[in-house]
C-alpha cells in the first residue's frame, strides 16, 4: 500500500511540475517574446529600404536581406541569448545589473569598469523601453493607411491614445491582465507563421534565403550601404536583452522551449512578399483591419514587457545604490516581480509621447531604436565573458573563443546603427549619457557625504563607554536608529542624547544591507549582535530583487530572541538637509543635481515600510 501511495504522490507531483512547465512556457510566449515578435512589423521594410537605397529592388538584394535577418536570430538570440546567457543566472534572476552583479562576486571586488558596462547597458535598456512602445504602437497604427488612406492624420492621435491608457493603467499591475497575453501572442504567432508559409508555398525559391552565402555575399558586395542595411536588419533581434532580463519571471526551460519550437519557427516562416509595409499585404483586404487590431493588441503587449522590466531594472538599481529611492508599489500578492512606479511609469510617459511627437513615423524612430538595444548586447557580452572566464572557471581562451565572435557580431551593429547618429540614434545615446550622469553623480555625492559625516561621527564603543561613567535619565521602551556604518554613533542618536538628554531602556543600532544576490534567504535575514546591557547591533540583509521590509524582518529577529512590541517601538530617522559647498570636491552644478535627487528621493520610512505613526525624523544640516 505505502509503494502504491508513494507512486500515485509522484505522479501527482510531475502532473503539476508539467502543468506548470506549459503555463509559464504559455505565459512566456506572452511577455518575453512580445518585443522581438512584433519585429515584422517594421524589420523587413527598414532592411529592404536600406538596401535599395532608392533604386529597384531586386531578387538577390531580398534574399540577401531575409537572410542577414535569419542569421541574425540564429546567433544573436538564440546562440547568444537563449542558449549561452540565461545559464548565466544570479540566483534565477537575468539581465544586465544582474550579469554586473556576477561579474563583480566572481571578481571578489568592485570593479569600476564592470561597474561602467552595467551602467552603459541598463542606461540603454530604460531608453528601450521608452522607445519600444512608441515604434511597436506607431508602427501597428500605421497599418490603418493601407485599410482606408484618408485615415493617415490619425495615426499619431490614435497612437498616442493608445499609450496614454496603457501608462494609466500601470498602476491595476499586470497580473489581471497576464492571462491574456499568453493566448493573444500564440494567435499573433500563429498568424505570422500561417502568413508566412502561404507566402512561402507561392514562392519556394525564398527559403535559399537559410543558406549564409547569400547574407556574406550582400555585405561583401554592397559596401557602407551594407552596413546601413545591416543597422535596418538589428532591429529583427530587438528583445534579445528583454528576453534576458524576464528569466525571473518564467525560469530557463520553459522560455527556452518558447523560442526553439514555438516563436523562432514563427518568426522564420513570416516571410514578407511586399516592400511597401510588407507585412500588412501579406493578407487578404478583407483581413486587413482585424490584422491591424491584432498587431496594435500584440505591440501593446510587448509595451507592456519592456515597461515592467523597467521597473524591476530600476527596482535593482536603487537596491545596489545606483540611483536614490523610489517608490516601490507590489500589484501582487503571488508575484513578487510584479511591481509598479510611480514615478518612472510618469517619466517613461513622458519620454515615450516626446518620441512619438517628435519622429511621427516607426521608419523615423527605426533610426534611434537599434544603437539603444545595440549597446546593451555589447555591454552583456563582455560581461558574458567576465563570467564565463572567472565563475565558470573557463581558461581564458576558451571563454575568449566561445564569447568573442558574439562580441564581434554585437560590435558590427553597433556599428552599423552608429552610422545613423545624425538620423535619430543621437537620442538614445543622449539618454544614455543622462543617465550616466545622473547615477555617477549619485554615487559620487553619497560618497562624499559619507566622508564628510565620518569626520564629525563617534565611534559607538567609544559613546557606550562614556555613557557608562556618567549615564544620562533612562526612559522605558525600545528606540531604533537606523545608519549605514554600525560601528559608528547614528547622527539621529547623538541629537537625541543632545537635545532629548534621555536614553532608552533598550537602543538598536539597525543597519540594512543589500545582497549582491536577488534574494536572500530567510536563515540569513536576520543577524543580532549584544553589544551592551542597553545596545544591540542588528543587521538586516535584503536581496536587491526584494522590497525592504523593516517590521517583517524583525519579527523574524523574535525567533532569535528579542521581544519587542513595534507598537512600543519609535524608530529614529535622522533627515539631512543639504547644502552646496564650494569645495565638495564636485562642480557646481553636479552638487545642485546631487542635492535635486536627494530631494526626490522616496522617504525612508516609506521605502523601509517602518509604520509612519512610531518614526521620529531628526533635522540636520550638511554641506557637500
């Protein structure tokens, strides 16, 4: 009975391991694949266009094209993406502050140029995501042109309808609406792929175009307009990155299974038959506007997967200390990835419409999307191999070997894309340097406002000891103070002592760290230690995935045996209000920018999730 028991409960468990197999491999062909499968829009007709160069078209150029673009999501996203990096995992977890945090442990130390290509590529991956719904939206509106002309004046209105309620609706989260993305992208694939092989069986002499003969061929013979058409045909792997970036969510294998018999089938067999918006006239008139409705649901849901991954990038980067607090808003209770931010979800709006005022076409935006995509791929790459060679223990010439015509592949579209710098790629890279700015500025200030308030701050043990020769009125109940260094007196505890003349029976000295891990498990969240009759050092750790949760973490602390009542508990939060110095070691302007962003910053007692009615702020002035 018990080995029949035992059998039925095993079959049980692989019942549900498969059905959760093929609901994250569903729900991954709905949010992962929605940026590179909406490429067809656009790709084909940017390549195509780029390459004619203004004279007609001809049999070779087309497969020539067709097969650069091939090639490009065999090696670029499947090679590279698919089958190399997403074993690059940070506890489950992908994308570039992730791959930066691989590099930076398997190192053992900080490394300012590894720390450089994670800034350059997330930098690059938030202008993605500003730029992927004004191009996926516009370039799917655009269809209705072909359906009824006169409609032309009503691409960029009926476009920017369309982002201003998807930004709106951020804030409901995307769990009520995930259920639908699955099915709406397997019927969007579906339709790529029927399009494409009833295009196919009309012409079969395209599928030559699989043969790399003919994509060496075109570069070798086509010159600088080669490149050009090369910078066109990058915009087919777009949502590479992305790809990386959702590993979290859905796990290797079922994403993994998604792309190889699933989407990348699809996406080859899309075969265009048309140079003029060639992915609309591979159907019927009659099917034209469904098609359209479909393309906008398809392109709103790959919208939807590069703004969500802003989110969790921009989450992660404040949690290494990238950039300052943010609020953080969780939309479910299941799905800790599921987050929402206020302010970046206005920003990105605001980036977003910007683009689509200012290039009003998907053919102008082609220009400024493949440099911000480009310069990520590079950025993970030579991340890649730092990983490869120092964590997975590789020689140095196999890791060089394996990595480095992926590199190389990576460089020349970046290249190619360089090329239309004056054309609208100036955009992207314009962000970039803005961001780069921001987050060096960011560390720079924190940096030395650290150094300046260590000058002015006492060491604990020495505090401790002068309070026991001459001890200060003793008042019941537990006082929390927060800092970053705990071997230190938190500035908030000093104006205490000063002004309040009082110390509590039971004083906390908490410390939060954030892991280089995105998660930390719940053993390790939690370390105490005694370090006099009224003092306790407490060090809470968060993974930078995770939300800070100041009252959760110490209710695990009552498990190593503290008692406390948060309710009998005050939390001291020293608030610094801060003033620019004519020698802070920084210029003008990056102090009134450093000083801007502390501003902005989310408060503390928010971010930490510390109840707002136990928290005592202590005013203090510093300048930098």
């Amino acid at each position: 009975m018990a080995v029949s028991v035992s059998s039925t409960e095993a079959q049980e468990g692989r019942g549900r391991a498969t059905s959760s197999f093929w609901a994250l491999t569903l729900g991954s062909i709905g949010v992962v694949f929605g940026d590179i499968g909406t490429s067809p829009l656009y790709a084909f007709r940017e390549a195509v266009g780029g390459a004619a160069h203004g004279q007609p078209v001809t049999r070779i150029m087309v497969l020539g094209v067709l097969s650069l673009i091939l090639w490009a999501l065999f090696t670029v996203v499947t090679a590279k993406y698919v089958l190399l990096l997403l074993r690059a995992d940070n506890n489950g977890e992908g994308g570039t502050l992730s791959l930066m945090a691989l590099g930076q442990r398997a190192i053992g130390r900080r490394s300012w140029p590894l720390l450089a290509l994670g800034v350059v590529g997330a930098s690059m991956f938030i202008g993605d995501s500003m730029i992927t719904p004004a191009i996926s939206v516009l370039s799917a509106v655009e269809g209705l042109k072909l359906a009824t002309p006169h409609l032309e004046h009503y691409v960029v209105p009926l476009t920017i309808l369309i982002l201003v309620v998807l930004f709106s609706v951020q804030r409901t989260g995307t769990a009520r609406v995930a259920s639908a993305f699955g099915p709406v992208m397997v019927l969007w694939f579906a339709s790529l792929a029927t399009m494409g092989l009833a295009h196919i069986m009309d012409e079969p002499s395209v599928l030559a175009a699989i043969n790399p003969y003919y994509a060496l061929q075109f570069l070798l013979t086509h010159g600088t307009v080669g490149l050009v058409t090369l910078g066109a045909v990058f915009l087919a792997v777009t949502g590479g990155e992305a790809l990386y970036a959702d590993l979290g969510h859905f796990g290797r294998k079922p994403i993994q299974s998604g792309w190889l018999f699933f989407v990348l089938p699809s996406l080859l067999l899309s075969d265009p038959a048309a140079i003029e918006n060639s992915f609309y006239r591979m159907v019927p008139e009659v099917l034209l506007l469904p098609l359209v409705g479909l393309a906008t649901a398809a392109t709103v849901i790959a919208s939807q997967a590069v703004i969500t991954g802003a989110y969790s990038l921009i989450s992660q980067a404040v949690q290494l200390g990238l950039l300052p607090r943010f609020e953080v808003r969780y939309t479910s209770e299941t799905h800790a990835g599921q987050i929402y931010l206020p302010r970046v979800n206005r920003l990105l709006l605001i980036g977003v419409l910007l683009l689509v005022l200012l290039f009003r076409t998907s053919s102008g935006l082609a220009s400024a999307y493949g440099i911000a995509v480009s310069t990520t791929m590079v950025a993970d790459g030579i991340m890649g191999f730092i990983v490869i060679w120092k964590l997975w223990n590789w020689r140095v010439a196999s890791a060089a070997a394996l990595i480095l015509p992926f590199v190389i592949v990576d460089m020349t579209f970046f290249s190619a894309n360089l090329l239309k710098l004056f054309e609208g790629a100036w955009v992207p890279l314009l962000f970039g340097v803005v961001m780069a700015t921001m987050i060096w500025t960011w560390r720079r200030g924190a940096a030395i406002l650290i150094a300046k308030t260590r000058r002015i701050e006492v060491p604990l043990r020495d505090l401790i000891h002068s309070l026991e020769k001459r001890p200060p009125h003793i008042v019941k109940g537990t006082a929390v103070f927060l800092t970053s260094d705990p071997s230190f007196v938190p500035t908030a505890l000093l104006h205490n002592l000063k002004h309040n003349k009082v110390l509590h029976e039971h004083n906390v000295i908490l410390t939060i760290e954030t892991a280089p891990t995105p998660r930390v498990d719940i053993s390790e969240r939690v370390n105490m230690e005694k370090v006099s009759d009224k003092f306790t050092a407490v060090r809470l750790r968060f993974g930078y995935m995770e939300s800070p949760n100041v009252p959760k973490a110490l209710a695990v602390a009552r498990k190593l045996g503290w008692q406390f009542d948060i309710m009998s508990t005050s939390f001291f939060v020293s608030r610094r209000s801060l003033k620019p110095s004519a020698q802070s070691g920084m210029p003008q302007w990056q102090d009134h920018l450093f000083i801007a962003m502390s501003r902005s910053a989310n408060d503390a007692t928010d971010y930490f999730q510390i109840p707002t009615g136990r928290v005592v702020e202590v005013g203090t002035q510093v300048t930098i």
